[in-house]
C-alpha cells in the first residue's frame, strides 16, 4: 500500500495514544497519500515519482508525530485508561456481590425450604416418598434431612434415598468444609452404610443425598455425622406407602 513506510514511521514516534488511536490515524495517512500519489500520477508521475513527492508534501514523519500527539493530551490517555479499568473493576465486583447473595439467599431458602434450591429431588417413580424436616446440629453447623423416598420391587421396599443440606446456624456463615466427608447414613445394626453424594456445595451451604439399599424389616435409618472427633447421630424414619 502506498505510504505504508511513511505512516509507520510517523506512528512509531507517536506516544499517548492508543492501539485503537494508532490504527485509526495509519489508515487516514494511508488514504491521503494514496489520494495525493494518484493525483500526481494522472499529471505523468510514475508511482515511484508521485509517492515519493507526496511524502514530502506531508512533511517529516517525526515532526508530524508531535504534532499528532498534541492532539492527545497524556491526561486524556490516562484518564481513558483509569476508566477502561474502573469499569472492569466495577463488573468484577458486580458479579462477586451478585453471587454472594445469591448464597446468602440460598442460605436462608435452606432453612425455609430446601426444596427451592437444592438439586436433589425425589424420584416421580418412588414407592414411598415423604417431606420430613428432621435436625441435627454439629458443632456450629445445622445438618438437616428434608425428604425421603424408597424405591420397591413386589411392594417391599429395597433402597431408601435420604436428601440432606447443612448450613451454618448463622445465615451467611461458613460451613465446614469437612462435613460433607463426616456424614454416613448406616442401617440400625450397622452392616449397611453410605456416604453422602454432594449435589452442590459452596461456603455457606452444602446439600446432597445418600443411597442405602434395605432389607426387610427396616424401618428406620441412622445418619451418623464425625467431626473435629465429635460423632452425632439421629433416627430418620422411612415413609410408608402412599405417606403423604
């Protein structure tokens, strides 16, 4: 392209504008010299003579740079680039706020109903299933159970699923990262345990469900949570058919 050397030199000398500046300015020296070298060449220039000429018509690179760059204020730079970094800034810590309190929100749900935002669900196609709000506080912490549901083979009962989310007594506060680990669902004489399987999890709450294949018999099962070498335990009562 022609003037293509001459606009890079001037754009080399050039300190207070941007990337986008500096792309906006080659392309209007490019035009401009293309539009004068063609002008000289319908008069009987070669392209050599007539981009050379037009060149000098422009005057030195570098004199043109300093005078491009008074057209660009330092305090205008900086101000631009303070602004491009204050609204990044900004949408950063619009999104943190966002997301905390959305778990702060979803801290309180827990303790209204665990329903509203928790993953863990009772199948359509359960045998038995019942809502239940059954607590168990752990150190500083609150574990509660809030459904249960048996699947069947023959109308006798053969899994039981157990959903649980634990949340800190106070809302927004922190729940142990270890709980979720410390917590075992077992049959009553002990021979049938599981371990939780975590549906979400962040600082403030955490919720999931458990597993346990039954036998016959089996009305109840025990939820059993160790930690910091503290072990507790409740009983969770196991729905009946057509329990509501």
């Amino acid at each position: 392209m022609a003037g293509k050397s001459y606009s890079a030199r001037v754009l080399g000398s050039l300190r207070r504008v941007t990337p986008e500046e500096k792309q906006a300015i080659a392309q209007e020296l490019n035009a401009h010299l293309e539009d004068h070298a063609c002008a000289l060449e319908e008069i009987g220039y070669t392209p050599e003579e007539a981009l050379e000429k037009a060149e000098a018509a422009m005057g030195d690179p570098e004199e043109m740079a300093r005078e491009l760059d008074k057209q660009y204020p330092m305090g205008w730079l900086i101000l631009k680039r303070a602004a491009v970094t204050l609204f990044i800034l900004f949408c950063c810590v619009a999104f943190l706020n966002m997301g905390m309190l959305y778990f702060l929100w979803k801290s309180v749900a827990m303790r209204i109903d665990p329903s509203l935002v928790s993953a863990a669900q009772p199948s359509e196609r359960a045998y038995a299933s019942q809502e239940v709000n059954l607590k168990m506080r752990v150190g500083s912490d609150v574990v509660r159970v809030f459904w249960v549901s048996t699947d069947a083979a023959d109308g006798v009962p053969t899994a039981a699923h157990v959903a649980v989310c634990t949340y800190d007594r106070l809302p927004g506060g922190t729940v142990s990262e270890a709980i979720g680990d410390g917590l075992t669902l077992r049959s009553p004489d002990g021979s049938r345990t599981a371990n939780c399987s975590i549906s979400t999890e962040n600082w403030c709450t955490m919720d999931g469900t458990f597993f346990l294949p039954l036998e016959p018999g089996d009305e109840e099962l025990i939820l059993e949570c160790t930690l910091f070498g503290e072990t507790c335990s409740m009983p969770i009562p196991l729905p009946k058919e057509g329990q509501p």
